[in-house]
C-alpha cells in the first residue's frame, strides 16, 4: 500500500461527481441493495451524535465539512450509534441519487482511498 494513500476527503461538488462516475463501474452491494463506499468522514465526538463529521486525513486531523452532499434525512445518527461517514450509491432506493450518510464504523464497507500526488509546504 502507497504510505501517501488515504480515505478519500471530497471537497467539492466536482470531486463528488468523479467519485460519483468512478463507483459506477463497482458493485459493493450491501443486504439493502445500495452500495457502500468509505470515506474518511466521522463524527468527532462518538459519544454525542449532535458532534460534527469531519475528515480525517494523512495531512489533517478533524477538517472540518465545507461541501456536503447528504442522501435524503442524512445525518441521522440512527440509534446513537453511526459515526463514519459512507458514499452510498442509490440513495433510499433510487437509482439516479448517489451521496452520503452516517453510518456505523464496524459495517463492512469497500474503501475510497486518494493518494497524494505531490509534497505539502
């Protein structure tokens, strides 16, 4: 594994689309029919469900969500207990929503990872 990759960070509504297109070609598919896909988003606080999801990456720590794109009623800490965030493709069913929600960290998820192309000053 490259010592640069990491969970994905999505910091804009074109990188979403990439990594909208991208998954496309992959099937991840959990017992519900939508496919779930790991990002680096998490709550920050997993004890409080009304903490913020930030990122997590290997060039910062707690960072926090400027753009955002929520499957319908996400987040919603279901049960007290979702606390990583997962790009999920069909979205409560539909076939043309892809996007995000809170989900539980011990579900099994296939990974989005980035790696960084050049050196940070």
């Amino acid at each position: 594994m490259n010592p640069k990759a990491h969970l994905v960070v999505i910091n804009s509504p074109l990188e979403n689309q990439i990594i909208s297109e991208m998954l496309n070609e992959y099937d991840c598919s959990g017992s519900d029919g939508r496919n779930w896909f790991w990002t680096s988003g998490y709550r920050q606080n997993y004890t409080r469900c009304s903490s913020p999801i930030v990122w997590q990456s290997n060039l910062r720590s707690n960072q926090a969500i400027g753009y955002a794109n929520w499957c319908p009623g996400e987040p919603d800490c279901d049960t007290q207990g979702q606390h990583c965030l997962t790009f999920t493709k069909n979205c409560d069913g539909d076939r043309n929503i892809n996007g995000w929600q809170d989900d539980f960290c011990s579900n099994m998820c296939c990974p989005i990872c980035e790696v960084l192309r050049f050196e940070q000053p």
